[in-house]
C-alpha cells in the first residue's frame, strides 16, 4: 500500500522563493532550486537573563528579538531566475541588498516577508579549474516575517491543469489544482522551451515568441506526482 501521509519530508519539498522584481508593485517569485544542494535555516536571537527574587536564584531567560538566516550553497547556474537576481546584487548596498523572501513547508506552512541579501560573491566562487562555480549567499529576513499555517497532512495523488494560450509579452497564470485536498498544493513549475514561454514559481506563464511548449507541473511534497501543460503562444493582439 502507498504511503498516504507526509511523515518525515525530505528537504526538497521545502520552496524557498524570494522577490526578483523588488522594483515593481507586483512580486515575481523565483525559487532557490536548481543547482543547490543545501539550504540550512538558522536562528539569530537575541536574549536577556533576568534574576528575579522569587525566582531564588534561577534566572530567567526572554527572547528579545528573533531573525531566520537561510544558508544557501550550491553549484552556480547561469540563467536560473533566482540565482542571476542574487548575483546581480554582490556590489550593492542598503536597499540594492533588500527583497522579499517566501518559505513554504511541505505541509504548506509558509513565513514569508522582508530579507536582505548577505554573504554575495559577483558571479561565482572560484577554485579548481575543472570544478563548478560554487554559488554560496544568505537570506536574513528583516523585520517580523508573516507565518500562515496549513497543517496539510496528506501526500498529493493528483495534479490537474489546463492548457493555456497566451500572446507573446502577454502573461497567463497555470492553476493546477491538488488532490485530495488535505495535501500541500504548493506546485514547482518548469518551462521545456523557454525561448518560446517561460513562467515562474506562482504558474505565471509569459509568452516569448509564438509556437508551442509543455510546461511540467510537480507537486512540492510529492514531485513524482506531475503534469504536463500544453502552453500555446500567439502573436500580440
């Protein structure tokens, strides 16, 4: 018998996202995933030790202030959405350093905010000379982040989709839907022709030339569980 619940995840099923147009009212989502081997959260708190009488002598210990940093490492890839948007900040300052982030459980949960970009290096690392580039950075969210809980516990069976038609320039969003109901419906999205459509990590579909590709549809928590999306692109009305 297939197993049902989510259990014990594996990493992969995690979406960490962050913000690529910063600039523009509306966020574009990319996510950290190909070419990375490790994500590693962190907590960076601050506390204070108080000793008060009644307490007779044991001191109490408050957390005064709390920040999620996300260790990033992976092997450098030229052309994925999040890593160039990354890079492209290395020699900025204040702001230029400023995005948002989006972090998605595989039982849906997400916390997402504000972050600043740390720890960048132009382009990629450098070591041997027949090695990968290394690609290394940190996300270090600022301010109060917002946690929205989902508790999906179930593991995805099947994901549906329809075509889409979109104009070249013009963007039309894929809104698979997760079955059963209590499993994550976080979806991970990937173009099989980007000089004709590519699409980012919320569906979003943007047509490049006309012609026609296929874009897959995985589900977060359980990525053998698929579908492929017939994307169809037509000149600008």
């Amino acid at each position: 018998m297939a197993k049902s619940d989510l259990g014990f995840a594996r990493n992969y099923a995690n979406a960490l996202e962050i913000n690529i147009t910063p600039e523009e009212t509306s966020p574009t989502w990319a996510i950290l995933s190909r070419g990375i081997t490790e994500i590693a959260p962190s907590p960076n708190e601050s506390t204070e030790d108080k000793d008060y009488y009644d307490g007779y002598g044991t001191p109490t210990t408050d957390v005064t202030s709390t920040q999620i940093q996300y260790e990033i490492t992976g092997d450098r890839c030229y052309g994925d959405p999040a890593q160039d948007f990354i890079a492209s900040r290395a020699l900025e300052t204040g702001d230029g350093r400023k995005t948002q982030f989006r972090h998605t459980s595989p039982n849906g949960d997400t916390i997402e905010g504000d972050c600043t970009l740390l720890n960048l290096t132009p382009n990629s690392g450098q070591g041997e000379a027949s090695a990968l580039g290394a690609f290394t950075c940190t996300i270090a969210t600022a301010g109060s982040p917002k946690y929205t809980p989902a508790n999906k516990l179930k593991l995805p069976e099947e994901v549906t989709a329809s075509e889409v038609t979109v104009n070249v320039g013009a963007k039309q969003k894929i809104a698979p839907t997760v079955t059963p109901t209590d499993a994550n419906p976080k979806c991970f999205f990937a173009s099989g022709d980007t000089d004709v459509a590519t699409v980012d990590s919320d569906g979003n579909v943007t047509g490049v030339k006309e012609g026609t590709c296929k874009v897959v549809v995985r589900c977060a928590s359980k990525p053998s569980v698929m579908r492929e999306v017939e994307v169809t692109v037509e000149a600008a009305a």
